[in-house]
C-alpha cells in the first residue's frame, strides 16, 4: 500500500473498535478532500499491534468515503460546525455553557435526555458559588436550587471520636432544578443541543474532527470534549481495557423516617473491617438530609476495594447495607419508608488526570479522572475546576493549540491528586497486609485528631478533596510524633514501594508549592510580552502548579 498519509478511529457505542491508519490511495483520492493528518492517531505504536478485518476495513471505508468535504461543510452548513462539541451533557453542560458565554459557538450531544435525577447532590456553597464566579449562574439561581441545608457536620470512626465541623457539602442541590435552569441558559447563549443522538465515530483532521451520530448526522467541530463519565468509550480505548487501579463501589438509599435529621456525616465507620470469604473490606458511611421531606435522608454506605477478582458486587454490599443500616442509625428498617435505592461503581487510575492521547479530542469531568480518588461522583471537582478548564480551552481554540500536547496541558500532571492514593491505598482493607481489623479507623482517628488540633486551615481542604504541601506535613509530622506505633502498621497495610512513590509526589507537592508562590509572581507580569503559543504554555503552567498544589482552594475561600 501507498505512503501512511490519513489516519482514523471509530468506536461505537458500548463497542469500542480500534482501527489501524487507513492509507490514501488513488483510487480514494478524489473522495477524499481533507488535508492529511498531521501525527499518528495511534500513539506509541498501538496499531502495530492490532489486525483489521475485512468487515472492519468497510466500516472504516464508509466512515471515511461519505464524510462531507470540509470546506463544503463550512461554507453549506455552518450552523453544524462548531468551536466545541460536547459530548456528554449531565456535567458537560456547565462546560458547554461556561464556553458559548466566551462567544464560542457550542454544541452538546446528549444520547440520553438531558435531565437531573431525583437524587441530590450534596456540595458547600462556596463551591457552587464558583458558578457564579463564572457568570453561569446567578446567586437567585442557588436559592432556587438548594432544596436543604444543615448543620453542622460529623466525622467519626468506631467509638473513638467524633469531629464537628460547618459548612462542609451541607448544601442539598437538585440537579433537576439545576440542569433545567443550565439548559435555558446554555439555548440563550446561542448554544445548541442534540438530544437522544448517540456518539457512532469520530475522525481526526489536520482541520477538523468529524463526528457521525447513529442515525447518520454529521458534526464537524475544532475541538470534541469528552465529558462521557468513568465509562465513556473514548477513555475506554485510550487505556485498553487496562484495569483501574482501584474502585470505590457505593450503595445507599434516601428513606422516610428520620426524626432527628438536621446534621449530616461527611465519613463515619462504625465498625472494624470486614472479612468476606477471602478478602477484607472496611465499610463508611455519608448521610445527608433530603429536601423532600422533614424526615427523609440519604445514606450512603461504600468502600475501597482492589480491581481484582474476588471482589463483592453491588448486591452483596446492599444486602450489607439493609443489615447494618439500623446500627448506624440507630431506627429499624420497618420504621422507615424507602424512597430510592441509589448505587455507583467510580473506578480510578493512578495515571490520572488522562492527558490528551489524540488531537483535537479533550475529556474533562470523570471523563479525565481528575477527581480525588477517595471522593465519588466529580460535580464537586467540576465546579473547582471549571474556570481554569473554561479558560484554557477557549485559548486553545482561538489560538489553534488543539493538537495532543497543546491540550495535555490542560489535564496536567498534579502532585496533590497523585498524593492521595496513599490515602485510598491505608483505606482499603486486605487480608495480606497482616494489620489488626481496628487499623484502618484507628489511622483515620489518629490522622484527624491532629488535623483538630492544627486548625480548620488543615481540616477544611482535607475534607473538601484538596491536599495541600504544608497541612499534609504538618499532619503526617503530628501524628508520628504523637502515635509512633502505629508505624509498622502502615507500612504493612501501604507497602514499602507505595510508600517510596508516594514521597516522590509528596516532593513534588513541595515544588509546586514554592513555584506558585515563589515563581508565580515573578513570571506573571512578563508573559503579556511572550508569543500567542508561549502565552498560552505559561499560562498552562502557572495553572498547574496553582492546582497541583491545592493553592486554588484559598482564592475561593
């Protein structure tokens, strides 16, 4: 065959395929209209190692034969050429509207309908109020939204203690409400939306990304965001079918019955671990009062478990959940009238955030794992991070910085994310690690009665998913000091080689640190005068090491 000059990939929904590079002959050539592509689609090799069949190579064909010529496209049908295509509209709206306000020209492809759930989602008003900060929702909206909040808020572990805190996810959010108020907002803006399509392929462009809907439809835009979730089939072929490295599963349900329900708990364990045939977990607990009702409340039970056969499945974990919901809260199950049942599977890999492994493709939300791998569900992780993401990728649109290494930079590397597999890692119970079944609250105890003592600067950002350089040294210092004997143990249940990793990115942390406050300053003022590209680099950067170290916690505070 003739000299690689084109490259494609396709996937369908659920079925991820892979595609080797197709190759332009002369036959194809007064078909095909678009400029070639610039790089491999294929990193590292990948497609070296994959066969195509014949069935396989006709639905490239097609994909690549009835695509519309681009310039056609263009000047024909330009309300169906877009600066961004969402993809992905549960979280990708806040996204897709915090873009089409910058003057960008937005759509969402939804397969589902856009609509919130009856389930709340539990976050501080200090983070929603990010959304305003941003101009995508007013203050009258939040009102409008928050259908309960409560006072104060518990962490406690197994008789030991408890720790009381405010403000902290005390607010209840109606994501019905909300999404409903994003969509009139996103459609004001000019933005435009495709409900009920499904996603069928996308082909990389050195000018465009091509995207075919299921029924045919064609969309052509300059960058495709991918905010498809944990499972989106995009991630799914980047990472291969690799395991996560862990995940957190998660049953609950919001009930009626409550009679004392104006407080939450943000992590409580009431018991030790727990052995289940040849493995080990340790379950916590999250409750929050709903706003349907007086007495009605949500709790959640979940743990972190590795990605390896024998671990439970859902069913296992409800049928746990209905016998040791009555000791946790303290009402037998006959009392209380179930409302929902509420269930979740959030996996999470160490590699995260995913860089761009493709041109012109970008995932933010779930999608990229930049979420904290001890937390489950990513609005929380959104809304803080929503306005460096809205920023950089309208950088990166206007200025044409939309190949794999222009939008890396804007899913980072961040030594405080990495920082937290620790803590996921000491949360996990296993049967080999050889600890006592008491190890793991007795470490959580240990670690916030420090984080008490050292003040709500310590304490806050820890339980709102942000690591920070100088309250992690300060924690981990106090709590040696005070409990050296719980060392061995640590060192059972983490592993030497975790430990050593992790140090590497505590150092980091370090670094990162010293550069924002240090470096930041001195650079700054000087980009003004640099190229549109090195701006944009620069900009990237400082951003990195702001949230890479935590330090965009105290600008919103």
């Amino acid at each position: 065959m003739d000299k690689l000059t084109r490259g494609g990939w396709i996937f369908r929904s659920f079925d991820v395929r892979f595609f080797k590079p197709w190759r332009k002959s002369s036959a194809m050539a007064s078909f095909i209209s678009c400029h070639p592509l610039r790089r491999d689609l294929f990193p590292n090799g990948a497609s070296k190692s994959l066969s195509m069949g014949n069935e396989d190579q006709l639905l490239l064909l097609h994909s690549l034969l009835f695509l519309p010529e681009l310039s056609n496209a263009d000047e024909g049908n330009s309300k169906r050429m877009f600066h961004a295509v969402v993809c992905g509209g549960t979280l990708g709206i806040f996204i897709a509207t915090a873009l089409v306000s910058k003057g960008l020209n937005v759509c969402i492809v939804e397969r589902n309908q856009i609509k919130g759930r009856e389930q709340e989602w539990n976050i501080s008003r200090k983070e929603l109020m990010e959304l305003t900060r941003i101009g995508i929702l007013s203050e009258a909206d939040i009102e409008q939204i928050s259908t309960s909040k409560f006072n104060p808020n518990r962490c406690g572990f197994e008789r030991k203690g408890e720790f009381w805190v405010e403000d902290i996810l005390n607010l209840g959010v109606s994501p019905a409400k909300l999404l409903e108020i994003m969509k009139k907002r996103f459609v004001s803006l000019g933005g435009i939306m495709f409900e009920g399509k499904s996603l069928s392929s996308i082909c990389i462009y050195d000018d465009a990304a091509i995207l075919k809907m299921d029924d045919g439809d064609i969309l052509s835009s300059r960058l495709v965001v991918d905010s498809m979730g944990n499972f989106s089939p995009i991630v799914k072929q980047i990472r291969s079918g690799r395991k996560p490295d862990g995940v957190c599963l998660v049953v609950g349900s919001c009930c009626r019955g409550f009679p004392n329900n104006s407080s939450s708990d943000i992590i409580f364990s009431n018991f030790s671990s727990k052995k289940f045939e040849d493995k080990e977990f340790q379950y916590f607990w999250e409750a929050f009062p709903a706003g349907s009702g007086p007495t009605d409340r949500t709790t959640y039970m979940f743990t972190y478990v590795e990605a390896k056969p024998g671990a439970p499945m859902l069913e296992d974990l409800l049928n746990d959940y209905w016998d040791l919901l009555p000791n946790y809260q303290g009402l037998a199950i006959d009392k209380l009238e179930v409302l929902r049942v509420v269930f979740g599977i959030f996996p999470t890999f160490r590699d995260s955030p995913l860089p761009a492994a493709f041109d012109r493709i970008l995932q933010v939300g779930d999608a990229s794992g930049i979420q904290s791998p001890v937390s489950f569900g990513g609005f929380g992780s959104m809304t803080r991070h929503l306005q460096r993401l809205s920023s950089g990728i309208y950088e990166a649109i206007t200025g044409d910085f939309v190949d794999r290494h222009g939008l890396s930079l804007l899913n980072p590397y961040m030594p405080n994310l990495s920082a937290t597999w620790l803590f996921q890692r000491a949360m996990s119970a296993r049967l080999e690690a050889d600890v006592p079944p008491t190890f793991i609250n007795e470490l959580l105890y240990y670690n916030f009665q420090a984080m008490e003592k050292l003040g709500h600067s310590v304490l806050r950002p820890f339980l709102q998913d942000v690591i920070q350089f100088g309250p992690l040294a300060k924690t981990l210092g106090l709590v040696m000091i005070s409990h050296p004997e719980i060392l061995p143990s640590v060192f059972k249940q983490v592993g030497f080689v975790v430990i050593l990793d992790w140090f590497r990115h505590f150092v980091l942390l370090g670094s990162y640190t010293f550069l924002s406050i240090y470096f930041d300053p001195l650079i700054r003022p000087w980009i003004g005068l640099l190229s549109e590209e090195k701006k944009y680099f620069w900009r990237r950067r400082l951003e990195a090491w702001k949230y890479g170290s935590g330090l965009d916690y105290n600008s919103y505070e």
